[in-house]
C-alpha cells in the first residue's frame, strides 16, 4: 500500500478541516438563521477558502522554524566558497612560505566551519568571523598578489609586501583563537559532565 507524503497528508488535513467548518455554517446559516439558500452557499464556500488559507499559513510558519537550518547551510557554503577562492588565488603566490602561510590558514578556516556546522548555536557566536575574517583575508591575499608583480617599479610594493607577510601572521592566529574557542566549549561541556558525574558519584556512596 503506497504511503502518503506529508504534503499530501497536510494537504488532505485542511481540505477535511475546511470542508467541516463550511458544512456546519451552511446548516446553520441555511438550516438554523432561514437565510436563502444561496447566500448560505457563498458564505460557506468564503469560510472554506479563508479556513483553507489560515491552515497553509500556520503549516508555512511551522516550515519556516528550520529556516535558520537553511540559513546556516547557505552561510557556511558561501564561507566555505570564499576559502576556496582564497586558495586557488594563492596558487599565484611565488614566495613558497607566504603561499603555505595562506593555505595553512585556509585549512584553520575549513575546520572552523567544521566546528560551526556541528554547533546549533556556534554560527551566532562566529559571526564577526564569518562576515570580517574571512573577506579580510581575501583582501589581504589579492592585495599580495598584486603587489609582487610591481615591486621593480613601485618602490613602496615591497614594504607592503612586508606589511602584508606580517599581517597574513596575524590573521593566522586569529583563525587559531576562533578554533580554540569553539574547542573550548567542548572543555567546558566535558567539565559539567565530570562534575555531575562526580556529585552522582558521591551521592551514590560509590
């Protein structure tokens, strides 16, 4: 026996609902208050149509609770993009460990998002990440290869070259901090456990 959706079933849901609600109100109205039998009519099908739509609005706002799921898959997936072009960009780097540098990074910030995607509440507490981190370091890394290709006649392309080496340490450890801090919640979540265990533990005389 082939079993039925739960967009068929909650489809089939309203239409019952409403059927009923427009059966009653024509009786009464017909049957009860004498009104014609026509005006009856119209005012049974208006309550079934307005009955109907209520219902799809209530099942539209009980979807629209796993929105924030989708916002959460959409943010993480352009982030994740965002990495991805950053890489490919560095491909460019001709300075070996500058180009390490970055991919280290980038490989810091997969795993963030990692850490964020297994986290209900991380995405709220990542956003300055998220929404700075990332695109800064995106900048950064263009800037960089820009600037390599003009230092021969652009006298100040070197010292920003520098600047942008010392930077690119700076943003490393600021990928590094965001990961210990989503780390640090399951040290924080293993402490409580330990510490209920142990008051069990006691309590129990064991």
């Amino acid at each position: 026996m082939p079993k039925i959706s739960n967009h068929n079933r909650q489809s089939h849901d309203k239409g019952l609902i409403s059927g009923i609600v427009a059966g009653v109100s024509f009786v009464l109205i017909f049957g009860v208050f004498r009104f014609p039998i026509m005006i009856s009519a119209i005012v049974a099908t208006a309550l079934y149509f307005t009955v109907n739509a209520l219902l799809g609005s209530k099942a539209w706002g009980q979807t629209s609770k796993n929105a924030p799921h989708s916002i959460k898959e959409t943010t993480l997936a352009i982030a994740k993009n965002k990495l991805s072009e950053i890489e490919q960009t560095s491909m460019a780097i001709r300075q070996v460990e500058v180009r390490q540098k970055v991919q280290q990074i980038c490989a810091l910030g997969y795993s963030i998002l990692d850490e964020i995607n297994l986290r209900q509440d991380a995405i709220m507490t990542s956003r300055q990440f998220l929404n700075y981190y990332i695109d800064a370091t995106g900048t950064i890394v263009t800037k960089y290869t820009e600037l390599q290709s003009k230092t021969a006649f652009i006298p100040a392309a070197k010292a920003s070259l520098e600047k942008v080496e010392r930077t690119l340490h700076t943003v490393e450890s600021a990928f590094k901090k965001q990961l210990e801090k989503l780390y640090d919640k399951d040290v924080m979540d293993l402490d409580i456990e330990l510490t209920v265990l142990a008051k069990t533990i006691k309590s129990e005389g064991l």
